[in-house]
C-alpha cells in the first residue's frame, strides 16, 4: 500500500493506539477504526468486530480501488492480526439485488470465512454479531459510551427501550439489575435481543419484549397507568409499521418525545438520541425543552459522556440529550 491511502490508514491507527490498549482493559472488541472523509479517505469507513472487519465503501463517494482496499486490508491483518474481512458497499438505493448480494454475501473480501454468528465484547457486555447478515451487523459502535452511562444509572429501575433493535441498551441496564421492556416492530430482532440476554447470563423470561409499534405501546401503557423510570429512544431516521404507517424523525419526534413523556414517572430518566444527519444536539435539546413545557414538567439536564474517541473525527456525530424529569 502506498500512498495517501496508506498514509490516511496508519495515521488513523497511531491516532487509536492509546485507545485500543484501553479496549483491551475494558473488556471491548469491537469499535471503528476508520471514519471516512474525517479521516481523509471519503466514503470509507472501517469497523472491527473480533476478529472481523466490515469495510465500508459509500458508492459515489469513495474512490480506492480493488488493488488499493486489498492492500489496506492485508496491513490491518498484518498489523491486528485480523483473520477475516468483508467489504459491503453502501448504494443509495439499499432495496436493489447488488445490494442484497453485498450485504449477504458469506465469502469474505480478505481472508478464511467468518462464522455466522460472531459474539463480541463492549465494556463487558457480550453481544452477538452478524458480519453478512444485512446492512447492519446487529450493533451500533457510536453509542457504546452511552449504553455504559444508562447502564451505571438504571439500578432497580424499571425501563422501557423504545426502537430497542437487537437490545443491548436493554442488555446493558439489565446487567445492572434494571427491569427491561424492548420494544420492536421486528420479531427477529427481538429474538435476537432475546438471545443478547442468554449471551450475557441473563433470563429473558425476567424481562418483556413487545413486537409493537411504539406509539401503541404508549397508548398500551397509558391505558394501564404503567410509567417507567427509564426511557430510551433511539429511532431510525424512516421506519415504516405493518399497517402502512410511516414514522419519519424530521417530522414525527416531538410527538415521540411528547408521547414518551406522558408515561415516564416523576423523577424519570428520557434519553434521545438520532443519527439523522440535520439534528444536532442542540436542536435536540431544545424539541425535548419545548415538549416538557407543553406538558407542564421540569427537565434537568445530565451531561452525557463524550463521543466514543473511535468516533472523535465522524463528520456527522450521534445527536444525543438525556433529562431527568420531575
């Protein structure tokens, strides 16, 4: 490998040396290595997953080419000890066949072929993995920092993890003795999430898992006079329910915050985040504020932990707000 993208490469390493001994020290084996055009190589993201990685190639924004993503990856296998790597490339348009090809695709870019089901560590939690198995691996490395936050606050408090996914944000406050409801239009990925609580010693039969919308979910636990002390909402930026309603974050969240607030009890924890590139944390902030204005509550605001250091050079960071609400 020769060049900028050799250059880009193994800056991006020295720049994470520190940072990948203390993963050793914090039970972690799975974090972003590279991070595109904050990086210098745009539309090329690297991510490890044990003893995997996922290349990342944005079509239309990266320009490497075969020979040059070869080398890069036998200088990470040389230089981690990698044994496998994928190479999924990210269309505009995920619905077409090349897309479905690429993201399930079991023979590997580099390397032997990865078992199926790979069960990786973050800060101590085991969770489990699928390196070609969609467009996503099951896990989403931006919020590890958070996930340890409402893992330390959640003791003996009842949460309800909204958009919950494969749950390990409700694996994470289970650990610390948190009463979990994950709610998910997706069966699959609650069984999954299902399966995360078996990895980690824990019971899912303790703990409840809803295949719902989470608006009737809302309206499910007014109805019951059911508040929780802890809720999360990580929604997807467009996501759309079997009866063909759509739910859109630009246009739908201060209803979710609105609908969030009415059944968190007094002295409750809400949690917000997006990955919706035109939010920021402020602008956040200020929807959360408004809501618990409109619905007559005192917000105080926590200070949420720094972007995971593997993230510090993402152009476009997680937006993320949390309060305790009277």
């Amino acid at each position: 490998m020769s060049g900028l993208p050799q250059k880009a490469i193994e800056n991006s390493y020295k720049l994470r040396e520190v940072f990948l001994n203390q993963c050793q020290d914090y039970q972690t084996d799975c974090y972003r290595l590279f991070n595109g055009q904050g990086e210098g190589i745009p539309g090329f993201i690297v991510e490890r997953y044990g003893t995997v990685l996922i290349f990342q190639f944005h079509v239309g924004k990266c320009h490497l080419d075969l020979s040059q993503m070869q080398a890069i990856a036998d200088w990470y296998v040389k230089t981690l000890g990698i044994k496998s790597v994928y190479l999924k490339r990210f269309v505009s348009d995920r619905s077409g066949s090349q897309a479905d090809e690429d993201y399930y695709n079991s023979t590997p870019f580099w390397g032997e072929q990865s078992a199926d089901v790979l069960l990786c560590k973050e800060n101590g939690l085991v969770l489990e993995i699928h390196p070609y198995e969609g467009f996503s691996t099951g896990l989403f490395l931006d919020q590890r920092n958070n996930r340890r936050f409402l893992r330390n606050m959640s003791s003996g408090l009842n949460v309800l993890n909204c958009f919950s996914y494969t749950c390990a944000f409700s694996v994470a406050c289970a650990l610390n003795s948190g009463e979990t409801t994950s709610v998910d239009l997706s069966r699959r990925y609650l069984n999954w999430g299902k399966r995360n609580f078996e990895h980690n010693q824990l019971k899912p039969e303790l703990h409840q898992f809803y295949v719902i919308d989470v608006f009737e979910q809302f309206q499910k636990a007014k109805k019951l006079g059911k508040e929780y002390d802890m809720i999360i909402l990580d929604p997807p930026s467009f996501s759309r329910n079997p009866q063909g309603g759509v739910f859109s974050v630009k246009r739908d969240m201060k209803e979710l915050v609105s609908q969030a607030v009415g059944v968190l009890s007094p002295r409750g924890t809400l949690f917000v985040s997006t990955n919706l590139t035109q939010y920021h944390s402020d602008g956040l902030e200020s929807e959360i504020i408004d809501v618990l204005k409109q619905k007559k509550r005192n917000g105080k605001k926590l200070a949420l932990p720094e972007v995971p250091f593997d993230f510090s050079t993402h152009q476009n960071p997680l937006a993320a707000s949390c309060f305790k609400v009277d």
